[in-house]
C-alpha cells in the first residue's frame, strides 16, 4: 500500500518559528473559590515546571487561546538556569504581553517545582512538561494543592509511575482538579468525525489497525566521564536512557499507540513484540532500533503498531485503519489531521471516498482551546486515567520487546516496577539508577533476561 501521509500539521516544538497575533489584557484577582474562578473573566497564570521545547511550546498555545479571557505565564521552574533563561527569552518575544515571569518567579533545583505551584492560585495552572521520570511527583504535587495541570506524554518512565499517577487522580476527583494530558490528537475535530463513523458501522467491524513510525538513526555516542554523572544522564538521556523518557519507542509511538485505543474504544489484553539493533549499531544507549508490536484485543482483533530509527530506509508516520467494509486514515505525518475513508482496502489519494471538514488548528491548539474553556466554564475535566492507560499500553509493548514474552494487561496493571525508587527526594549528588560499562554501553535490553515489568 502507498505511503500516503499527508502534511499541514506543525511540530508544537517548533512553536516559536509560527506567527500568530497576540491578544491582550492582565486582570487582577484576588483569593476566590475554583468555581467563583471559573465562572469569572479573570487572568489564569500558569506555572512552566520544565522549560524544554515541549513545555515552552505547551505555554505558546496556552497563550495562543482566543476570546477566552487572558490567560499569562507567571512563574517558571527547571534543572538548569540558561534552559530556563532561553525559554523565558523566546516566549517573552513572541507574547510581550503575557509573559509576567520577574527573577522572583523563576525557580532552579530539583523542589523549585513546589515553589512554582505554590505561588499559584485555584484555577491557575501547572504545567508539568519535565521528562517523563519525575512526572508523577510534579502531577501528585499539583493535585495535591488543588492546582489545575496540564501534562506531557509520556506520563512515566515505568509502571509504578502510572500507577502512583491514577492514585492521583483519585485526588483530583475528589478535589474537582482539572487535568489535561498531552496526547492531543483526541482533540482533533476531523478525527472525532471519523470516529462517529466508525461508531456508527459506516465502516463495519474493525479487525486490524496499522499504526508506524519509521524515521532516521539518532544514536547516542560514548558519553565518557558524563556516562555515569545523575545531573548529565537527566541530559544526554532524555530518549536514549529508560529511566529518563521512557525511551524513543514510547515517546514518540504513544500517540499512535493512544490513537489505536481510541479506535477500539477499549485497551489491549495482552501484547506480543520483538526488536532488534542495526548490525555493528555504535549507539550507547539502551533504545533498540526497530519495534513492532502485536496488540490483543478481548475481541481477537489486532492493532499492529512499528516504530524504527533507521536511515536510508522506507519512512511513514501514519495510522490505517481496515474495516470489514472500507479502510481508512486517521492521521498523518507529524501528527497531522490527514483523515479520509476509502471506497474499499487501497489506500490511495484516488481512492478516498470521505474527508472531513480540514481542521482550523492544530491538535495543540484545540486541545488547549478546550481545556481554559473547561476551567472558565467549571466543567469537569480530567484525562488522567484514559492517559495513562494509554501509556501503560504503550509500556505492555515495550516490554514484550525488549522481554521476548507476551504481556497481558493483567500484568501491566499490577506491576510495580520502577527503575528509581527515590525520586521524592533526588539531589545532584543523587546515584545514576543506570551506569555505563567501560566503553561507554549502558544496558540493551536483552530478551529472556531483561525485566520492566
């Protein structure tokens, strides 16, 4: 089948190189209820806990939201001043009027997370965009002091995260915490339009979903004397160690992963995978270079998801969906709304028979449309569970790769597997949950032998 994807969607890390006019006005509010908040035209401040190119994108199109009352950036928090500093610099450019971020708000250390939630107030918001190790800490933190939260993908590194982050939606419903997680395809109004379809049997029964990407080599080299450093693995590791971000596989195919279950309307019962490395790889991280996983459904009916760093090979970012009736595309290249029906199996721009009204924004900017509307309006909105179970998927697949075994969702759902189990009280002194070899080679999951779950 043709490698039909699409483009029209914009990378929400490359945030800073769109245009976009810039709406104005600060309010002040004083101490009030979540409910008298919401209900009132007053400014929500956000909190940036992690001022990488996610979080400062997520900050750009919380500040991009339209005829919602003003909305700016009040306080910020991160491991390293210059990543904060940068940060701060390219959003004060782009939104001069919505960047209120004095020294006094601008945090540095492994607590400054508690100190730029503190500073806010209910129905403000915390933005948890760290990487993915220390992200139910921040979350529970957050939830905890009945601050609204907004969280990147991947949730955990490991399946004590997510379960430590659905104790902590507990909280957040009895709280009335919003939470918006950031698999923001769900949002996508084209997409939602294929979904009625498929729930309205336009496509009759769903067997098999094909979920890829495949893109380019991106090695780790010899980190040397940094190799076994905590404060620079937190750096260097960021896709290549596991205990870090979860890995290349899971921070990128999570979406597609998350994409497969919105279509089943349900979560996989089991997984079967297999991975391997390119001959003679120089890379000295722990990712493999080619995943394709098996997904189970309690119906007997299969998603097949691939993800592959390889160069000079056939590349795909796409979503296919095979019905008993038609097939169709549910998304495209760099997440973007490519949506169509086809009038049987072959998929091809000549074939399409359905295309939905093209999306206005991208996936970011509705999902974050939605959520100031849910907190202006008081209406519940929490993503927590349907998210994590997302990304414990996503972690039943890595698992069965680099495993060698079948994983169930039983297993998934009763796992405490960490790889840091001291990470409420990490320091730059702390010791690295991993270590390098000699050369330089940190730990390749190695099936039979190696156990995440």
């Amino acid at each position: 089948m043709s490698n039909f994807t699409g483009r029209g969607s914009v990378n929400r890390r490359e945030f800073l190189k769109r245009g976009g006019s810039v709406a104005t006005g600060v309010a002040v509010l004083g101490s009030i209820s979540p409910r008298a908040f919401a209900r009132e035209d007053n400014t929500i401040r956000l909190s940036l806990i992690g001022c990488g190119g996610r979080g400062s994108g997520a900050v750009g199109d919380a500040l991009n939201v339209r005829g919602q009352g003003p909305v700016k950036l009040y306080a910020m928090a991160d491991l390293q001043e210059k990543r904060m500093e940068s940060s701060y610099k390219a959003l004060q450019k782009k939104f001069p009027d919505k960047v209120d971020v004095p020294p006094e708000r601008k945090f540095i250390g492994f607590k400054a997370f508690r100190k730029a939630i503190d500073i806010l107030r209910p129905g403000d918001v915390a933005l948890c965009t760290t990487r993915a190790y220390i992200r139910p800490v921040h979350v529970e933190y957050a939830i905890n002091k009945g601050i609204n939260v907004f969280m990147e993908k991947p949730f955990a590194s490991d399946p004590e995260g997510l379960h430590r982050m659905l104790r902590a939606d507990q909280v957040a419903k009895e709280k009335g915490v919003k939470v918006s997680a950031g698999l923001q395809c769900r949002h996508s109004p084209a997409r939602q339009a294929l979904i009625d379809k498929i729930r309205n049997g336009e496509m009759g029964e769903i067997p098999l979903i094909r979920a890829n990407r495949y893109g380019g080599t991106r090695w780790l080299t010899d980190q040397g004397e940094k190799s076994n450093n905590f404060m620079e693995q937190l750096q260097f590791g960021k896709i290549h160690l596991l205990w870090v971000g979860s890995g290349h596989m899971v921070d990128n195919l999570i979406h597609q992963i998350d994409e497969c279950c919105w279509i089943k309307d349900s979560w996989p019962v089991s997984c079967h995978g297999m991975g391997g490395r390119i001959p003679q790889s120089t890379d000295r991280g722990q990712n493999l270079d080619a995943y394709t996983m098996e997904y189970t459904f309690a119906d007997g009916t299969k998603a097949f998801c691939g993800f592959r760093r390889m160069s000079r090979a056939f590349t795909e970012f796409a979503t296919y969906i095979h019905g008993t009736k038609c097939a169709a595309q549910f998304s495209g290249r760099t997440h973007a709304a490519t949506v169509h029906l086809f009038k049987d199996q072959r998929i091809s721009r000549e074939n399409i028979s359905w295309t939905p009204t093209k999306d206005q924004h991208s996936p970011w900017q509705y999902e974050w449309n939605s959520f100031i509307e849910s907190i202006r309006k008081d209406r519940p909105h929490n993503e927590i569970k349907r998210a994590v179970y997302s990304d414990l998927a996503s972690l039943m697949g890595r698992a069965a790769c680099h495993t060698g075994k079948i994983i169930t969702w039983e297993q998934i759902m009763k796992s405490q597997f960490q790889f840091c189990d001291y990470l409420d009280d990490l320091s730059p002194s702390s010791p690295p949950p991993v270590k390098a070899d000699a050369n330089g080679q940190f730990p390749i999951p190695i099936p039979g032998s190696w156990k995440e779950v």
